[in-house]
C-alpha cells in the first residue's frame, strides 16, 4: 500500500522523492494531461478519476460515421489553435533539464501535444501519437495538420473565428450546431481514403512498436515517476503495473485518485511544478552522481 505525502512540514515530501532519485538516478517518467495544464491545456479528469466533460471520439464512431468525422473536423477547426499555439510549462522545462542532467532514462507521455519535445527533451515515446500530424487511412499518406486546417478553413469559411469553450487535445464545445454542412477534403494523394490525426482515439490500440519501445525504454530505467496522470486508461496503467511487478520503486505526483494507489512507494498529491523544480535543486544542491 502506497503512503500519500501531502502538505507535509520543511518539504518532507520533495526531500522523500529527492532521496529515492538519488538511489535510483534512472528514472522512466510517464506523464500525462496534468503536465500540461499550465500551458492553458484543460485535463480531462477531475481529482476523483471521473471525467470532467463528456468522453472524446472513439475510434469506432470516427472511423465508421462521416457526420461523426464532419463533428470532430468543424470543432477541431476551432478549437485546436489552442494546442497548436501552447508553448512548455515549467514542469517540461524542469524534466528536460533533468533528463540533461541525466537523470531521466526517457520519458512516456500520453499526451498528444509535442511540449516535451518543444521543451527539450529528447528521448520521448509519444504513446497516443502525435496531434501535429494527419494520416491517411487508406493509402498512409501523413499530411501536417496546419496544412489541413489551412484546407478546411478554405472550404468553410463561416466556421473560421468561431468562439468556443476548449476541451482536451484542441477540441471545442460547439453544442446545439448542425455539422451537416461542414465540408472534409478527400486525401490529396488517393482521393478516398479518410483522414483521421496521428493519434490514438478512445477504443484504439497503441501501435505494437511503440508500446515495445516505451516498455523498454521502463526495464532500461531503475524507477517510475509517474506526473500528471490518473491512470484510468489501461494504455498507461500498464506501466505502473509493469513496474511494480518488476520491484521498481513507483513515485506519483498527481492531484486526487489514480487506478495505481495502490502500488506506488509513495504519492506526492501537490503541485507538479513546484515538486519537480524542487527535485531538480535538490539533486542539483547535492552534487549527485549517475550511477551506471
């Protein structure tokens, strides 16, 4: 059973992870959307695990219903200058100094917005992919998203400068609208096939691939911090039980319920950004050396 730290008197809870960093100066991070709230991206979960809006598009109702497709692409076209335009919070800009410093073996993310990258952080396995890019579902043909956006703000000219509430992964609230009218471009390359981004939907598999480079990426590492996630979808859980059953020490930062409570060394419910900058002047204070 797991012990939450939280609150606790002169920083017990970032001296705890700052010790079990300097034992164990390898660490695989999994992050997700808590990461990247600070960067004006909402999350999707409130602090008991439950959704906060109403569940994103699933694979099957995108893949299978042009209307469904027509709704995902008008409010996209809305919402996602919002995480096309998000620049890093501290918390990337703090594990990518980590990771230079060398204490970070790489990092998994859930999320689909590339601030890690932006950050700095070079060993990063996107595991919901990447929402910067556009495939073709028939003929594989990868389109830059601003290039559609571009194509679709062309062929609907009355949805361009629509205000809207923002969701997760550039989504927008746009209810009570009739979608019937929103124009798709055919791929440019087959003419026919679908375009759906470069991500992982709800009800999707993480590609076989990524998910053996991510799992490798965790048994080449000496410990799991996991920043910013509840955990409640299985594609990231995985890793927390992967690493429990293996022994490794399991650290969160997360604010309210996570599925892994339960095996965790320990839990830091606090803030992210504060944690982690004062991990990096710990170890930064203690001259520590990487082991291996």
């Amino acid at each position: 059973m797991s012990s939450v730290v939280t609150g606790s008197p002169m920083g017990a809870d970032e001296q705890a992870l700052i010790d079990l960093v300097r034992r164990h100066p390898r660490l695989c991070v999994l992050t997700g959307a808590g990461v990247s709230t600070d960067s004006g991206i909402p999350d999707y979960r409130n602090e008991r695990g439950e959704w906060k809006r109403p569940p994103p598009m699933t694979h099957q109702v995108y893949m299978k219903s042009h209307l469904g497709r027509q709704r995902y692409w008008a409010r996209s076209l809305v919402g996602f200058r919002l995480l096309a335009h998000a620049s890093p919070g501290r918390a990337h800009r703090t594990l990518a100094e980590l990771e230079a410093q060398g204490f970070i073996e790489g990092i998994i993310t859930q999320n689909v917005d590339r601030l890690h990258q932006k950050a700095g952080s070079r060993r990063v396995v996107d595991l919901h992919g990447r929402a910067d890019l556009v495939r073709c579902m028939q003929c594989n043909l990868l389109v830059r998203r601003h290039v559609l956006h571009d194509h679709l703000a062309t062929l609907n000219p009355d949805w361009v400068g629509m205000e809207a509430e923002i969701a997760p992964d550039g989504d927008a609230y746009l209810e009570d609208v009739d979608f019937s009218s929103f124009r798709l471009p055919d791929c440019p390359r087959c003419g026919h096939g679908i375009l759906k981004p470069e991500v992982v939907f709800f009800g999707d598999n993480v590609p076989r691939w990524r998910l053996a480079r991510a799992m490798s990426m965790l048994d080449g590492s000496q410990a799991l911090l996991v920043v910013g996630s509840s955990l409640m979808v299985f594609s990231g859980f995985r890793f927390a039980r992967h690493a429990a059953s293996k022994g490794m020490p399991l650290v969160c930062i997360n604010r309210g319920h996570t599925r892994a409570d339960d095996l965790f060394t320990f839990k830091i419910d606090g803030a992210i950004d504060q944690t982690l900058t004062a991990l990096l002047a710990g170890l930064e204070g203690s001259n520590a050396s990487v082991i291996g």
